[in-house]
C-alpha cells in the first residue's frame, strides 16, 4: 500500500538567512476563499466577525486577530484564515493547500523585494495592513505588509521553489552590496 505523507510547499527548502535578512514558512492550517453573494458582502462581514473576530477587509487590507484572519484578494473575494461557516451567504472555496506562503523580514527586506517587485513597497506608503496583488519576478504573488520590516508573501504552491529561489537570489545581491 502506497503511504502517503503531507508535506507543506517549502518543506526542504526553507529556513533561510542571507545577511540581516530571513526567509521562513508560515505554515496556513486552514485558509478559504470567500466571494459573497449579490448583495451580502455586509452580511459576510458580520457572520466572519462573528465567528473569527474580523469581518471583510477593504481593498488592498488584511486584517488579523489571533490565528484567523481576512486578505482582500482580488474584486470581490477574500482570503479567509480559520473555520467559517457562510452558507447562502457566499461561495467558499478551500485553499488550504493551494498556496505557499512565507514570510521575509530583516533590515535589508524592503532592499531585497525592491529587486523583484514592481511596486513601491516603502513603509511610508505601503504600512502594516496593506496587501498587493502583484509580480515577484515572473510569479503572481499576493504581499503583505505584517511588521515595520515583514512581510508575507503567497505564491501557488507549485511556484514554491523558484520563489524560495528568486528571494534568495535577491537576498544574497543585497547581502553582497552591503559588504562593500
């Protein structure tokens, strides 16, 4: 009989640390996505926080409380993290294992992700709670902002490696510019 073993999508590849800056898995139990229907994004948000503590997150926020959490993701659907219960109030869809998400932080990250990422993710402008869909290399990636030099970064899982790869790449140009 064929035993089978989960494993999360960076398993193998992360930790990593590359000068003042580390890269690690954040390891999402359970993650949904929630797209209400015609009409009930009000109701939604009062069922999530209800049940998880946050409702809806406006565009381009996520929001957090504990281990559950609300990402806009996208026109007119939500990253949920934690157990929801929204029948006849939207379509939910599993996303548990679909996505590998980690975390980059350190003095230098902002450096880092400013080789790859096409947007200005300065904490001026882009401050704790904000979320991006966007570009990382060649990846369509979703980033947030989580701390004053942190950030989560969500990529499919089958783009695991080569965003382990691109990240560390970057990290280590940075490291080595700083040596100088």
């Amino acid at each position: 009989m064929v035993r089978l073993l989960a494993i999360t999508p960076c398993a193998g590849l992360l930790p990593l640390d590359v000068g003042n800056v580390s890269l690690r898995e954040v390891v999402v139990d359970r993650m949904v996505s929630v797209a209400p229907f015609v009409g009930q994004e009000k109701a939604v948000s009062a069922a999530l926080k209800d049940q998880i503590g946050v409702g809806l997150a406006p565009k381009n926020r996520a929001m957090a409380k504990g281990g559950a959490g609300v990402q806009w993701f996208g026109h007119g659907i939500w990253l949920v993290r934690g157990q929801v219960a929204l029948e006849g109030l939207a379509a939910v869809t599993d996303q548990s294992d679909a996505w590998a998400v980690i975390r980059i932080q350190g003095a230098a990250v902002e450096d880092v992700l400013a080789r790859l990422v096409p947007i200005d993710l300065r904490a001026e402008g882009f401050k704790k709670g904000h979320t991006a869909r966007t570009m990382l290399g060649h990846m369509s990636v979703a980033i947030t902002r989580v701390g004053g030099q942190a950030f989560e970064i969500m990529a499919m899982r089958s783009m695991a490696g080569t965003l382990v790869h691109e990240l560390e790449v970057a990290m280590r140009g940075v490291a080595a510019r700083s040596n100088f």
